[in-house]
C-alpha cells in the first residue's frame, strides 16, 4: 500500500538500520519488508491484539523467525515502560496504530513522543501514519511531536488517500540536508523500487514541514 511504503521513506535519513521498532504490526507488510531487504535488521513490533499477529502469519505470510520480536501490549504503555536498556537505541521507530475510529489514543500526546524520542539511536527517525480526514487531531499530534523533537517535522500527504506520514529525527533535518538527499533517494529507489525521489519531492514542497523556528 502505498501508506506503507511512504513510510519506509525513513531510510532516505537513516539508510542502514539495524534495529527497528513497530508500533502496530498490522498485516506485517513493514515487517517482511525490513527483514527482506537487510538481513542484520532485528525487528521488536508491538501489537496489541494476538489475533492480529494469528492473521498476519496464517494469511500474509509474516515469518516467524528469531531476528522478528513480536510484543503483545498497549503500544503506548510499552513505549514508557519497557526496560530502556532491551528496548532501546531503534535506528527507526514506525507508528501505525490504529483503532476502528482513528489514531490509537495511547500513541498520543507529548509524552508519548518524548518517550518515543529517548528510545531513537544518534540518527534515528520517527515516522507515524495519521489520517488527514481529522484534521484537529493531526494539528494537535505536529504540535506534540514539534515540542518533543528540536528537527523540522516532513509530512508527505498521500494523493487520493486520506493518510498523511510524518517524520521527525533525533537529531535536526535542515533545509539544506534535505536538498541533499535526491541521489541517496535516487539509490534507495532502484535497489528497493519503492517511489523515494516522489516522496522526497513531497517533502520538499512549500507547506510540507514545520521547522521549530517558524
């Protein structure tokens, strides 16, 4: 889909991870895809219905394999609570929780993202899935994730999809390291075939960040 593949777009920051973390497993498509294309990746995903991991293996193909840790619990108390020291240091923490109507409230608010913020390697990068269609609620999550992380936020909107992804780095993503990064998104796309100069060019267009000094 191509939400999902918007969000992998987290590698034109962080090309090479090593460690990933899942907030919501879903069908698993992020997973199999990490654990495809990088095979010193280890995979902790948090899901917090068992059935949903069932179906996932029975139906999509999701394998069972020692580099994949699946967890099953609330994805924001597990964010907060989880020994820091296992749980820790992810070059890539990918949120897409979702309940029947909307954002999974526990991956909400400030102290979810400070939490999430604190368990990012040097260089990590959040992405989160959101929907544009609760246009309150997204303003309300940039506003909680600009607060937590001193980098500029990137959006991409998804054209006739209401998801909308957005990122934040551990560290500042400036105006002129995003200029930088076409040859590098240019690289992903043809070892990976996923559209990454599109979702850059998305990035880049006016609108599509806030910078915390704006």
């Amino acid at each position: 889909l191509s939400y999902t593949r918007a969000m992998t777009a987290a590698l034109i920051f962080t090309e090479t991870p090593r460690r990933i973390l899942l907030l919501g497993l879903g069908g698993g498509s992020l997973a199999k895809f990490f654990l495809h294309h990088f095979p010193d990746v280890r995979i902790d995903a948090v899901e917090y219905r068992e059935t949903v991991h069932r179906v996932a293996v029975e139906y999509f193909a999701l394998p069972r394999e020692s580099r994949l840790s699946v967890q099953f619990q609330d994805a924001g108390e597990f964010i907060r609570l989880a020994g820091a020291q296992h749980f820790g240091n992810y070059d890539l923490i990918l949120v897409d929780a979702f309940v029947h109507n909307g954002i999974a409230e526990s991956v909400c608010g400030a102290t979810f993202f400070e939490a999430c913020r604190a368990r990012l390697s040097a260089g990590g990068m959040l992405a989160m899935n959101m929907w544009s269609s609760d246009s309150l609620a997204i303003d309300e999550l940039l506003g909680d994730i600009q607060l937590t992380f001193e980098g500029g936020i990137l959006t991409v909107p998804l054209s006739g999809r209401d998801n909308i992804i957005a990122f934040a780095g551990a560290e500042p993503v400036s105006r002129k390291q995003l200029r930088g990064l076409k040859d590098r998104a240019l690289s992903l796309q043809a070892s990976l075939k996923v559209e990454y100069p599109a979702f850059l060019r998305s990035m880049r267009q006016p609108g599509r960040w806030k910078w915390p000094w704006q």
